[in-house]
C-alpha cells in the first residue's frame, strides 16, 4: 500500500518495475535472486512479490520519476515523504574496552512495527552469517555478521529520479554484510550501481568505521578519523549530491546528525555501550528527537516513531536491541551462539 501511493503507481506498473530490478540483481550477485526465490516458495507467496518487498526503498520513490516539471517538483515530493533514522559509529580508541561499536535508530510508521522479525541467517558457501532486524521476506537490513562487519543504514533524498537499471538498497545491504572486511564492504557499494540514493554506515571490529553516501552514479566516503562517526539523512560529504541535484532534507536531520555526535564526544572518559544505547533515547528537539516519538495529533498512517533500535559490540558481536523506542530499554542478543 506505502509502495502504491508513495510511488503513484498501480499494483501491475509496481510489479513490472520491480521484476525489471531482477537483471541488475542477477549481475551483481545471481545468489541473491535464487534467496528471493526460496523466501517466496517457503512463504507461499509469489516471486514477484518479494521483489516488490524487497525494492521497496526505490518503488516508494517512483513518484519522483512521473512528476512535470522536473527537478522542483520532485524536490517538493521528496521533502514530504523523507524518512529518519539516527546511526552511530564508535571504534576502539574510544570505547571502555577497545571495541568497535556500530548501530542506529530506526525510525518509520508505526504502522511497520507490526512486519518486523530478527533474522538469524547462517551461511554454509563460505560467507559469514548474519544477523538483522527488518520486515519479514527482505534479505538484510542494518546489523552485523560473523566477521565483525556492522551497518546502519539511513534514507537520503535527493530531486533526482530513480534509476530503474540500478540495484535496489536490500540487496546492496546484502553484499555489505556478506562482506568479510570492511575493503570488501566498500567495493559491494561503490561503482554507481545504486537504484536510488541512500547511506550506509560501515564498521569493523579492527577499529575502523566509514559511512557511504550513495549519490546518482558515485559515492562519497566519510572517514571517522576520531572515532566517532554519526549520520542522519542529510549529505556531508563535499560535493554531494552532485550537479544538477539537490540535497532534500529537513531541520531535524541536521540536529540528529550534530546532536548525537555532540553527546558523544561530550562524555567524559571512554565511551561504553550503555552510553551509545543513551544517545539513542535521547529526546532533544522532540518529537522529531534521536529517539522519536508519535505526533498523536496526526491520522496513525502518517504517524512516525522509533521502531526500533540497535547497537552492536563488533568484537564479542553482542547486539544490543531495543524492540520500540530506546528509550524504554535494550535486550542482549549474541545472535551467532544460538546457531
């Protein structure tokens, strides 16, 4: 339903643009189609619906491809259907135990709590196995795997249009927790293949941690040279997006971005999991805060909160996770013991 009116499409144009993603997928990595496949024959579903499921970042965006009037009016689409997420990196010079830590704050409908599971794939063709939380039948979100490799992933927006011949954002998530180093996690995003623009946070358990911003056709790279390194939905890197687009966001993006990374760098000592899990509940500029909570005087649809939370250890690949707001608590989860 979010793809239909979002992407100002019908069901029939939504299904045939989202099997148009299955050659690019198949050039960048063939396994992951033959993923979709079993998800789909071991749900009982259809193949091409767990492709729309799965392209849902850029079917959602279609929008902007039909507008008159060019770059404007897709600016002015895109600033009224921006989505917000918080992400956070720490590496080992910072940290109580030397240890790198990675995670994010995802925020949506609240409608989308109600599709979420964690998933726990193990891997037996030589790739590690992974552990994330995300709507049931996509094949990765943002978390970690056996490697030591985490993410976090943020929506960015610009007035550019969707490219139909790209590679949608799950699949490229994949190839970044299939990755056994963080090298290998930057070449799974670099090169342009990208359907739609987006940000990956990437982090490694050898201290070490760099954010990927995927513009139309290139990526810029952001290095967290001091150890922290923080991201909201707006660019930072120079330069980006590139000429003629522009970068679509709003207010509360920039103070995510400056605050979280301000109370990071404002804590006295070394930095610990409890205290990223703190920046996460933060409540500064609410509601549209870190830790975001529901506008009740908006119809639910188009109410938005933290629907989850995580952050990650990325050496004892322990996964702290709060399954609504932050602010009410984290579990601990060592995904890859229960394997």
């Amino acid at each position: 339903k979010s793809c239909l009116e979002r992407g100002d499409v019908t069901k029939e144009e939504l299904v045939r643009i989202a099997m148009g993603f299955v050659k690019p997928v198949e050039r960048y990595n063939p396994d992951y189609i033959e993923e979709v496949q079993g998800i789909a024959d071991g749900a009982g579903m259809k193949f091409e619906e767990l492709m729309v499921l799965n392209s849902r970042t850029e079917l959602q965006k279609l929008g902007w491809n039909k507008l008159d009037g060019g770059e404007k009016n897709r600016y002015q689409k895109a600033l009224g259907e921006m989505e917000a997420c918080t992400s956070i990196a720490v590496t080992g010079e910072r940290t109580v135990d030397g240890a790198t830590y990675v995670g994010q704050n995802w925020d949506n409908f609240v409608w989308s709590e109600e599709c979420l599971i964690y998933h726990i794939i193990e891997q037996k063709n030589g790739r590690p196995s992974i552990a994330y939380c995300g709507e049931a039948g996509i094949i990765a979100r943002s978390g970690l795997n056996s490697c030591g490799i985490g993410d976090g992933v943020n929506s960015l927006s610009t007035n550019a249009p969707v490219n139909l011949e790209g590679v949608p954002l799950q699949f490229l998530l994949r190839g970044v927790m299939d990755s056994r180093d963080l090298g290998e996690a930057i070449d799974a995003l670099n090169g342009g293949r990208n359907a739609a623009v987006n940000n990956i946070l990437i982090a490694q358990k050898d201290n070490e941690a760099v954010d990927v911003e995927m513009d139309s056709g290139c990526c810029g790279i952001l290095y967290g040279a001091d150890g922290i390194l923080t991201h909201a939905n707006h660019y930072v890197s120079p330069g980006h997006p590139r000429y003629p687009y522009l970068d679509v966001f709003k207010g509360n993006s920039v103070i995510r971005h400056h605050r979280s990374g301000k109370l990071l760098r404002g804590i006295y000592g070394k930095i610990s999991l409890e205290d990223v899990q703190k920046v996460f509940s933060d409540h500064g500029n609410g509601p549209q805060s870190i830790c975001r909570h529901r506008d009740l005087s908006l119809d639910r649809d188009k109410q938005t909160e933290t629907v989850f939370s995580f952050v990650s250890n990325l050496t004892t690949l322990e996964m702290r996770l709060a399954p609504h707001n932050p602010c009410e608590g984290f579990l601990s989860i060592k995904p890859f013991d229960l394997l």
